[in-house]
C-alpha cells in the first residue's frame, strides 16, 4: 500500500507535509509527497487542473494508494478522482470549506464529493479558519456520501494539524482494513 500526500497551498506547508510523511510512512510500503510548482516560481496560487495532472502521473492506474491531503490539497484530490484516480482511501485534514462560498463551486464540490467510490476520513479543528468541523458536518449532509468518518480535533482555531502523534494513531486505525 502506498501513500501520496498533497500539502496545503503555503509554502510553509512544505515542511508540515515532510514531518507528516516522516511520521506517518512506517505505515505504508512507499510514500510521495506532491511540492507545487507554485512554490519555485513565486505565484501565489497553486494552480489546481497543472497539480492534478502532474498527481495523475505519479499515482498512474494504480489503485494501492491512500490519498492525504490537506487544505487545496483536497480539492486536488477531488479533481484527479474526477477524472479517474481510485484511491483506496482517502485522509482529508482541513477541509476548506471557505473556498467554496460561491454556491455554484459549492454544488460542484458536492458533486464530487458524491462521486467518490473511497472511504474518506474528515480531520477538522473545531474553529478551523478556513471552516469549523460543525460547518464541515453541516456540508457533508448536503451530500449523498455515507461513507465517511468525521473527526474533530477539538478546541483548535488554526488551520494548521500539527498533532503527529494522534493523526498517525487516527490514520493506522483507518487503514487498517487494507490488504
């Protein structure tokens, strides 16, 4: 089983990504992490339909990878499954529910969402900045999705998910079901 970690937009999210593959790739038999190419020209944004395809290439047909992504992370994820990645599962730690205010982004995400055939787990801080976990659960019944976990990393107001140590107890209990 492998893993391929999507960080969040920020460079700063370069080395929170490293610590979190460091902690967390004793569990799989080979782990990626994705660095955006925005992060080496300057531009602030990743750039979502460039990130997605340079994940479907590295993920190939394959279909033995969990997918962890945070932040615009997710929403990369959320593309490549589109077009036809097949993650065996899926680790989604702040959820950006901020991004999609616009209704009609909204509706698409959703429809995503409701595409996925993966189990997905939901790591949300409570007061997350950019959605809280009572707003994530609030948007996850807008979806037809049954099969998802949702846990809250409670009284936290950051967007940050810095808590190796339980993400990793969280992760393994997760996967645990995969051959």
């Amino acid at each position: 089983m492998k893993a391929i970690f999507l960080p969040g937009n920020s460079l700063r999210n370069k080395e929170w990504v490293e610590e979190l593959e460091k902690n967390l790739r004793i569990l799989f038999d080979e782990t990626k992490i994705q660095y955006y190419s925005h992060w080496e020209t300057g531009e602030k944004h990743a750039n979502i339909e460039h990130e997605t395809s340079i994940l479907l290439d590295k993920v190939g047909d394959e279909d033995d990878w969990v997918v962890i992504a945070k932040s615009i992370g997710t929403n990369i994820a959320l593309e490549a499954i589109k077009k036809g990645m097949k993650p065996q599962k899926i680790i989604f730690l702040g959820f950006p529910l901020k991004f999609f205010d616009d209704n009609d982004l909204r509706k698409e995400v959703i429809s995503m969402i409701n595409s996925v055939k993966s189990q997905i787990m939901f790591l949300q801080n409570s007061n997350d900045s950019f959605g809280s976990s009572d707003e994530l659960e609030k948007f996850l019944n807008e979806t037809k999705m049954k099969d998802y976990q949702l846990i809250e990393f409670a009284n936290n107001e950051t967007h940050d998910y810095q808590n190796y140590k339980k993400i990793k107890e969280l992760v393994l209990d997760f996967i645990r079901d995969i051959k």
